[in-house]
C-alpha cells in the first residue's frame, strides 16, 4: 500500500464510479500511455486528490453562488501565461453539471 495514496482502493474506486456515470468502462492498463477512459470524443483522465486546493475550490463556490440566480453552470477556468508557448488554461466545473449539459449519456435540463 502506497503512504502516498492510501492504496489502490481510494482512486480505483472513483474512476470506476467516474466511468459508470459517463456510461462507459475504464480502459486496462496495457503500459501504453492512455486516458483512464473514453467518452464520445472524450479521453478521460481522472486524479484523485486528498483536497482541492482552497483558491479552486473557492473560485468554483463564488461562481456556483452566482451562477444559482441565472441557471446557469457554473465555469471557472484558471490560466497560466507561459513564455513562448500557449497559456495553459484549466476549466473547472462540478462533474455533476457538466454531466447533466455535456457528458456522453448525460441528460440535458429542461429536457
């Protein structure tokens, strides 16, 4: 068991949850460098974190809380400027929205 992770158990266990939401299987490990999973046009990488770090998690509850007036999903996207290359550009959302509007599977609201 690994000190670092708790084990295979904890992250096993959320991309299998992961893949059973997106209506799919998660991919075996071959050794050859792919996503966890496949989801229409998706590659699907999952990471399992102890906690998210606090300005993430405090950008996405500001944007949730605005976004709870107008019905819209909530969107954060976080960049980083890097030199001579392109920004690197994360988009942060809850699974559950972006399953619901987006996700092979997923049910679009007000359907």
């Amino acid at each position: 068991m690994s000190i670092r992770n708790g084990g295979n158990g904890r992250w096993k266990h959320q991309e299998q949850r992961i893949a059973h939401a997106l209506g799919t299987a998660l991919i075996p490990n071959t050794g050859v460098r792919r996503s966890d999973m496949e989801a229409g046009q998706y590659g699907v990488e999952v990471k399992t974190m102890k906690a998210i770090p606090i300005r993430v998690r405090k950008a996405l509850e500001q944007s949730v809380e605005a976004c709870e007036k107008t019905s819209k999903v909530a969107v954060v996207v976080l960049s980083q400027p890097r030199v001579g290359k392109k920004p690197l550009r994360l988009v942060v959302m809850r699974f559950e929205d972006w399953q619901m509007n987006n996700a092979p599977g997923g049910v679009a609201q007000g359907k």
